[in-house]
C-alpha cells in the first residue's frame, strides 16, 4: 500500500487505540469516506469506565484532505478504499430516514 505520507499510515495504524487515529470507511451512497477517530479509551475498555460521565469516549471527525501533507484523501485513497475499511474500529454513519 502506497500512503500519502508517514504520519497518516502512523495513525491509520493507530486504531482501537486511546488517541488519534485515521479510518477509512466506504458508503454506499458517498463512496469512500475518512475519519478522523479519537478515542479516551483503547477499543474494548469502555465498559470499564465508571460514575455519571458526561463526556465523549469517542469522537469521529469526517476529512477531506490529510491534516498533515494535504492530500486529496478520496483521490489519493478512493481506489484502494475497499481494501481499506475497517468497520470495527468506527461509529456507523446515520443517513437520515
């Protein structure tokens, strides 16, 4: 797999994990999708959070070019997007009813 740059391969490779990470989604309506994922706690661990929280334990930020080289990311990626998606790592996208 060719990556646009190091730092985006780095947090692609980085997911499930507390911190940043990049996912690759694909929808069937919008085509390939990236999100930006931050997650407070490794992937599995949220159960293990206790007491009233009022906070977010992930939060996904939808991108368009990557936020270190600038990259084009559907142009870049959006052939190998298939090869890409990780569902597990991601919060679904909600399409309206």
């Amino acid at each position: 797999m060719r990556w646009c740059c190091r730092s985006f391969e780095s947090a692609y490779q980085h997911a499930g994990r507390r911190g940043f990470a990049i996912l690759i989604g694909k929808d069937p309506v919008i085509g390939p999708y990236f999100v930006w994922q931050h997650r407070v706690v490794d992937r599995g661990r949220e159960a293990e959070l206790q007491g009233p929280l009022e906070m977010n334990v992930i939060t996904d930020t939808g991108l368009l070019f990557c936020p270190w080289c600038g990259k084009n990311l559907r142009r870049f990626y959006g052939r190998h997007a298939d090869d890409l998606v990780r569902p597990d790592f991601e919060i679904p996208l909600r399409t309206p009813e």
